[in-house]
C-alpha cells in the first residue's frame, strides 16, 4: 500500500521582549536558576497579571508579516494542567480568540516549485519553567526563570507532506521571525523550538490518520529525522495490523528514535476557561497602522530584488537572504566593491560562509568586514591579483594580517601583466616539454591545461590567466 505523510507543525517562538509577558520581571537569558521569577510569575496570593503591550506589538508585526487576520478582540484563558515546572498549575494563553489567524508563509521546495502553507493561528501565551534532570544526584531541579516569558505560538494547517517540508517550512518562520527582530531564533537556547504532529494516511483517502506529536524539538536536522522515523514507525505498525494511538512522544536524539511521553490530551482535557484576571485583549485599527509602518523589506520581497538588482540566480538570492544580516553583509560588500555584484556574491556565498561554517561563526562575527572584502574583490577587478592568489589572501585576511592591499604588498602577490615577461614563461616552458607539445599538435588537446598549469607554477602564480592561456593559444598552433 501507498502512504501519504501529513504534518502540521507548532512553532513557539520566544518573544524578544526585555521583561516578561504578565509582570515586570527580566527575561535574560544565563541568569543564575530562579533569580528572575517573581511573584505574578509563580501566581502567588494577591498578585495580579499585566499584559506586556510590546508582546502584542510583536504578535501584531507577525501576523502582517504573513498577511493575516488581526483579531480587533482576543481573550485570554487558562490551560489547566498538572507540571513540576508549571508552579500556577495553569498556563495562560489564547484558544478560542487568538490575536493573528488564517495567515499563509509560501516555502521553495526541492524542485523549484513553490508551495503555499497555511498558518491557522498564532497566539500569545506564557512560557512555562524547565526541569533540571543533571548534577542533582538523582534528583530533579526546577529553574522558574523562563516562567511567564512570552511566546509566540505558530500553528500551521496540516499542509505538509513530507520531512523537508516540514524543514522548510521551519526554516521559513524562523528567518521572518530575526527579519521581524521579534526573536533572536537562538534554537540552542529554546527561543525558538516546535512540536510536529504527524500521521500517514493511505494515498487517495481524504480522512486523516491518527497523529502523534512530537515534542519541543529544536533543531532543523532533528526535526527531519524525528519525522521520517516516525513516519516509518506509524507505517510499520498500520501494515502489522495495529493501529496509531494519539499520544505525545519524545524525540531521542541519541538513539535517533521517538518514545511515547504521555497520552496526547483533548482541549477539554486542559479544561479552558477565560483568565478572570485579564481583560479582553483589544486592539485599535490606528495601531494596527503604526505597526505596519515598521515592517521591513521582508525576506521573499529582498530575494525578488536581490535577483532583479543584481542579475543573481534565484538560489544565490535565497541563500543571501536567508538572514537579514547575512543580507546586509552582502550589500555592503557590494557597495564596497563599487558594484561587483556578482562577483560579491560568488564570494560570499563561497570563501566566506565555507570560512564561517569552519570556524563555527555567525556573519556578524566574521573577521573580515564587508568592506574588507569588498577591497580584496575590487584588487581582482583591476587585475592586481588573480582569483586563485586572492584566496591566499583572504585567508590572510581572516588570520588578521590587515587589508587586501597590505596583504599583497607583504607577500609580492601583485599579479604579473607585463606581456614580454609572461612569453618568456610560455616560451621556456613549452621549450621544456618537447613530448607533450608532440602530443598536443598530434590532436591530444587535452594537454592544454598541463601548459597552462605548468606556466602558472613557473610564475607561481603571478601571471595573468587570460593573458597564459591567449598565448599559449597563438604559441601551441
């Protein structure tokens, strides 16, 4: 039997709020464990939540972003349930009335083509504390710090139909979310993390299976992995003759499999009811216009530009743009290498995100500054170095040894253009291989490149490429 995936995610996404969504408390991140839970946090007697207006803004700035709907009413409710780190024993967060509804986010998928996902709602909500399980002798430890900070839930429809849609989908959200400055996506950190919840279903049929959720996963590559066992998992089960239990699972990413967590509740099982603390949540159509006023040229409309502007490929644009500061990065080499646009790209899709991906560093910590590397290109425009030398010194750069052009002066890398001293190179080393010119003129033609290779090392890499190979060209015949 045929088997179709679907999956529907639920990204939390951590609002970059200074203090914490209900109460005035920091929302930093590394601070020592329960020095920043205060009392509304904890829901002690007497205490009373006040909504973080910027918390709304950044929900508000979300759901423009994906052209959604923006709820002029929203409510408030309590999530009731039972957990160590959850010390009100309820959650508050949005149900029946979310603040942002029935958005679409557009994902690229493998072959080029573009597919739209829906998004059904994003809503507001408290964070609950973590649970310690090391360094405490078997037992647990509760940190209450990221208690009450405000999250940004995500629900997509259930659109997707395999793992690296899902990934692409993720990978979507998270760069509009930094494009936004609504949170830091730091994944490591939990700012920004999601449940799956997946089915399979046979091909044709319209009914959905049943599903499990995966949870707090956050990571792009366990994400994909976590799906594509449990699809596997779920298949093999439905074609043993057993059936799925609606259940949530963990994903462990050291055995690379899920395990089943607990039975995965109903919305009655939470027992929901309006927060009788807060009131409705309303929001003014003049507010909603001062919000859109500060949206960003956002990442599918910086692609278009980037490809119309600056004659680059669609993938080229899409990996540039991927983060609004890799984005910048580019554009401010580009201004520096007075328009050498694509050879600007080239090079920092290339030397450079290879160079970073090494080292393990984001573009913002590179150390060779855009218009460092926008000097070292403009050096290969005007001839002074050739591309292969200017990796020499780029990675000098990198390595702090200054500028392009104290590099080149350093290491007399400066590129030899002087057409008498070239021929005599070519004329020596064709006199030092007799076998092979034989060859070549015999119609081996291949050959080519051994005189161009062996010109460059007599040069050592200082003579102009185009200039070796025209004469070679004239001097082979």
């Amino acid at each position: 039997m045929e088997w179709e995936t679907v999956i529907g995610l639920e990204v939390h996404a951590q609002l970059a709020t200074q203090s914490k969504i209900f109460s005035g408390a920091a929302t930093a991140y590394g601070a020592s464990p329960n020095t920043q839970a205060c009392a509304v946090d904890l829901g002690l007697p007497g205490v009373l939540p006040v909504l973080n207006a910027e918390a709304v803004r950044m929900a508000v700035k979300f759901g423009l972003a994906i052209g959604a709907q923006i709820a002029p009413r929203s409510v408030f409710a309590r999530k009731n349930y039972f957990y160590p780190d959850l010390p009100k024993g309820y959650q508050i967060s949005q149900y029946e009335l979310p603040v942002v509804a029935k958005g679409t986010i557009e994902i690229e998928l493998e072959d080029g083509s573009v597919k739209t996902i829906g998004i059904t709602r994003a809503h507001l909500e408290e964070d609950a504390g973590k649970s310690l399980h090391e360094d405490f002798h078997g037992k647990s430890g509760i940190d209450l710090n990221r208690a009450g900070t405000p999250l940004l839930e995500i629900v997509s429809e259930p659109d997707m139909r395999s793992a690296k849609e899902a990934v692409a989908y993720m990978k979507k959200i998270h760069s509009l979310v930094r494009y936004l400055e609504i949170c830091d996506g730091n994944m490591q950190e939990g700012s920004f993390r999601c449940d799956a919840n997946v089915s399979v279903r046979p091909k044709g049929r319209e009914k959905f299976g049943t599903r499990a959720e995966l949870k707090n996963i956050n990571s792009f590559r366990f994400v994909e992995k976590a799906i594509n066992f449990e699809v596997e998992r779920q298949i093999e089960l439905l074609e043993g003759g057993g059936s799925v239990v609606q259940e949530t699972r963990l994903y462990d990413a050291d055995k690379g499999e899920t395990r089943p967590m607990r039975s995965k509740e109903e919305a009655n099982d939470y027992r929901y009811f309006p927060d009788p603390d807060l009131l409705p949540l309303e929001i003014e159509s003049a507010f909603i216009a001062q919000v859109k006023t500060t949206l960003p040229e956002l990442p599918d409309q910086k692609k278009q530009r980037f490809v119309k502007d600056y004659a680059l490929t669609p993938y080229e644009a899409g990996v540039l743009t991927a983060s609004r500061e890799l984005a910048g990065f580019y554009e401010a080499v580009v201004e520096a290498a007075q328009g050498e646009a694509k050879l600007a790209a080239n090079w920092v899709t290339g030397e450079l995100l290879g160079a970073l991906n090494k080292a393990g560093l984001d573009i913002l910590a590179s150390p060779v500054s855009p218009q460092a590397l926008g000097g070292l290109l403009l050096r290969i425009k005007d001839n002074t170095i050739s591309g292969k030398i200017a990796k020499q010194v780029f990675d000098a750069m990198w390595h702090g040894a200054g500028d392009a052009d104290a590099v080149i002066e350093a290491k007399g890398l400066r590129q030899v253009t002087d057409s008498g001293a070239i021929e005599k190179v070519v004329d020596e080393v064709i006199a030092n291989s007799p076998q092979q010119l034989e060859q070549y003129r015999a119609g081996k033609e291949a050959l080519f490149g051994y005189f161009v290779g062996q010109v460059m090392k007599a040069s050592e890499g200082k003579a102009n490429p185009a200039q070796v190979n025209a004469l070679l060209k004239e001097k082979l015949k």
